[in-house]
C-alpha cells in the first residue's frame, strides 16, 4: 500500500479460512472498493472503517449452488433467507425451472410455480432477465442457468410429448441467447411434468449448444429412487454428447429399500470423473421438498404441506392429519390441495452424511422462497453443515466444510476471483463465530435465522450485521 493510501474496510485479528481447503491462518483482510486488497499483518494500516474480527473466523461469502431464487432476487433484493446466513451468491435456474426465456401470458404449470404467478413470468428472452437484475440489484450475486421446461414451454405446442425436431431447434435458439446473455449452463428436473416427456436425445441436443458455449449441464435427474443408476448414467451419457460437465443436483437415494446405496453412487461418480467432469451437489437434511405431487406422497414415510392455494391454512401441518380432517384418503386429500407443494422425508441420514463428506460435495440449499411453510433448507442450509455436521459431529473439517461452500463451487461454475479469500478477489465475505454458528430453522419453525452470522459482505459493501439487512444492494448477474 503507498504511502497515505487508506483502505475502505479493514478485518482486524480474525482468523482466515480462504475457501482452498487450506488450515486456517491467524490474518487481517483489508478491502477496497470491490476487491481484497491485502491478507496477512496488516498493523497499522489505515482504513475507513474498522471491524474487530477477533475470535471471529473470515472466510469467502458462501456459493448456494443449488437455488431457486430467480424471482426472489426480484421481489426480496436482500435475499434475506440466504445473506442473513452468510451466502453471498446464489445458482438460480435449476431442476429445469428458471423464470426466463418465457414469453408473458401463458399459465404456469408445477413446478414452474415454485417461483412465482404468472404475472412473474415477464422475460420473454433471457438477457431481459439479467438486464432486470442489473438495473435493480439484489444484496446478493447470481450465477444464471437456463431451464429445460421454461424452454419447452415457451416453444412446445403440447409438452406431454417429446419434441419434434423444428421444436429442439427453437429451444436451442432460445438457450444460445441465454448463454451468450451469460448463462452459466442448462438446467432440466426429467422427473417433473413438463419435462418428463423429454427424451435423452432431446436434452443431449439442447445441451449441445450449453457445452458449445462452456457451460454445464446441471440436472435433476429423472429418478433419485430405484433407478438412480440409470438416471445417473443417462445424465453423464448427456454430459458426454453436450461436451459439458455434468452437475448432479440435491445427489440423494430415495426410498427406504434404497437406504445405503450412496456408497454404490458415488463409487459410480468417482468412476466417472476419471473420463468425464462431474460434480454434485447436496443439502443436510434426510428431506426433500418441491410441489405436492402423488407419486412421492407415495413414497415418503411422512409429508408435510408446505402451501397450497385452495388451502393455505393446512400449510405447516402433516398431510395425514390434513387428510383426516378432510375425511379423505391421502391420495383425494393431495387432489384437494392442488396446486400445492410438500416436505418428504425419505433419505438415510447415513446417506446424507456420507454425500456431504464425498470431497467433491458442493452445499446447495435447494429451498423454496416463495412457500408458506418452506423446508427449514431454505434458512439454515449453511449453519447447519457448519455448526451441526462439521463443529457438533466432526463429518468433516470446518475448512473442508468452508470450501465445499466457497472454493470448490466457484471453480464448478467459473466464478471468476469468487470463492476465496486472497488478495485481487472480489470482496465477498462472511464473519462468523465458529463456536456458535448454528441453524435455527425447523420443521415447525422454518423462517428462524441462522445464529452466529457476524457480518456479510458482498463485493466491498456490507449487506447483513448484527442479524439486520443494511439495505445495501451490491449484488451483480455474474456472467460466464
Ligand atoms: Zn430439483
Ligand atoms: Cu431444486
């Protein structure tokens, strides 16, 4: 630094953990404008304003690599279910639902729902969509991907088949325009409606003009149940067609007879990484949420009901409970609450404890902002692999645990000088108290904030403190 040179912010005494993967280190971390300026001894430096980071970890803001925010970022610029735990960008568009390219006045069938009404579906091409983020930002940055069944719909005269050929160009058209507008890749959920019918040479086809581009296929898979092989080998068959890494989202084993069978599925990751890029990502909790649909009522050993339109008033209540009041078997009873969405338990903890210790585990919270009643991922995701799985039960080190939410999705998505704390990278930071981190949401009580959370930063300016949003609104569409 010259000589009368002063920084904007300046992180005294902290302890640095730079999102690598590497220990800890004893560090200040100055700021200036949007970038870090200097790690290391800084005593003595001058700078606008002093925050006191003593017994207090800094590390990279936190990557959610798995979100549903497209519309949250429009309609709540804090983000606060993410900044408030220290997330600092967030991957939106995934599981096939993104809330562009899609022209305005059309319905909007699950799960395109989860993100909103039809009156948020106004983005009739992609870079309509940056171009809203970039004229009001949001506290938080986002990484873009573009949605199979947002694509299907916006070209597709009946989406219950597979497209005919004039229709996979159409979707291919619409997905060049979103990467050259910055998509990071391209989303699909072929176990949802609008996707279901899509076959494994028309996703490998629009896929094509992702990987083309440098972007990535990133799928919720067609079956996370008995079929998981299957749907994994199709998925990579899909990476390997596109040329484009493959990212396995929420990776889980659904189903009681399907308990353990994570050690089989990442042994079939790990083989696969040896020929092809594959990368994944998880959330810590043994259940799921999306919108209410009969084959996983099926499934589950238990549901909540997160919403529902004809029903609000059940949200946050068992289904089997909703039933017997209605006096109605299960099944009429989730006919009844349409649309609608739900909490499944149906994961092991052994599995969800096994993913998130696989080394190339990124954490995603896959929550739902827009629910009622929304699984408590959506406000603890992070805390909770911090505090709960690394601090409490020691599946890992909170290094590692850092850099599954920093470093490593950083480099699986190309988020260039994010993800790390060194000198030239942006300044996205989180202060957290390594001792008291913690999630508070629950299943009862699902909007609780995390605790422990000191101060989050996103490029230079601060955006959350002392458990308030500062109404700071430095987040950017990052561009591939
Ligand atoms: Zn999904
Ligand atoms: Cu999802």
């Amino acid at each position: 630094m010259a000589v009368g040179e002063q920084y904007d912010v300046l992180f005294t005494g902290g302890t640095v953990i730079d999102g690598t993967g590497a220990p800890r280190v004893r560090a200040d971390v100055a700021v200036s404008g949007d970038r870090i300026a200097a790690v290391g001894d800084l005593a003595g430096a001058q700078a606008a304003r002093t925050i006191d980071a003593t017994g207090r970890i800094v590390s990279p803001g936190f990557i959610d690599a798995h979100t549903h925010d497209d519309n949250l970022l429009l309609v709540d610029p804090d983000v606060s279910p993410k900044t408030s735990q220290g997330v600092t960008t967030v991957i939106a568009g995934n599981c096939g639902v993104s809330l562009a390219p899609l022209a305005p006045g059309r319905p909007i069938p699950p799960p395109l729902d989860l993100l909103g009404g039809p009156a948020d579906f106004r983005f009739p091409r992609f870079a309509d969509y940056v171009a809203a983020l970039d004229e009001a930002p949001p506290a938080a940055n986002a990484g873009l991907l573009v949605g199979h069944s947002a694509l299907r719909l916006d070209t597709m005269e009946d989406v219950d088949l597979p497209a005919a050929a004039d229709e996979i160009d159409a979707m291919r058209e619409r997905l060049a325009e979103g990467m050259e507008a910055g998509a990071l890749g391209f989303s699909t959920g072929l176990i949802y409606g609008p996707n279901q019918a899509a076959t494994t040479d028309e996703v490998a086809a629009v896929a094509e003009v992702a990987g083309a581009a440098g972007g990535l296929y990133v799928t919720h898979m067609r079956n996370e149940h008995d079929g998981v092989e299957e749907a994994m080998e199709e998925a990579f068959e899909i990476g390997r067609r596109a040329g484009a890494g493959v990212v396995i989202s929420h990776h889980k084993c659904a189903g009681r007879q399907n308990f353990g069978r994570s050690n089989d599925t990442l042994a079939l990751i790990e083989r696969t990484r040896e020929r092809q890029a594959v990368g994944l990502d998880v959330y810590p909790y043994t259940a799921g949420s999306t919108v209410l649909l009969p084959d996983m009522v099926e499934k589950a050993e238990r549901v909540i009901v997160t919403w529902s339109e004809p029903h609000p008033e059940h949200a946050g209540r068992d289904l089997e409970d909703v039933a017997a009041d209605l006096r109605l078997e299960l099944q009429a009873a989730v006919a009844a609450l349409q649309p609608a969405g739900g909490i499944y338990f149906m994961m092991d903890e052994a599995d969800v404890r096994r993913i998130i210790a696989y080394p190339h585990s990124m954490i995603g919270s896959d929550g739902l902002p827009h629910d009622r009643h929304p699984h408590p991922r959506l406000w603890g995701t992070f805390p909770r692999v911090l505090g709960h799985y690394a601090r409490e039960l020691g599946l890992l080190t909170l290094e590692d645990a850092v850099r599954r939410m920093t470093g490593l999705s950083a480099a699986q998505f190309g988020l260039t000088d994010r993800g790390e704390v060194r000198t030239g990278a942006y300044a996205d930071l989180v202060m957290f108290d390594a001792e008291t981190i913690a999630d508070r949401a629950t299943f009862d009580e699902p909007t609780r904030p995390a605790a422990g959370i000191d101060v989050v930063m996103v490029n230079g300016a601060v955006v959350y403190e002392e458990g308030r949003h500062t109404g700071n609104r430095p987040g950017r569409a990052l561009r591939r």
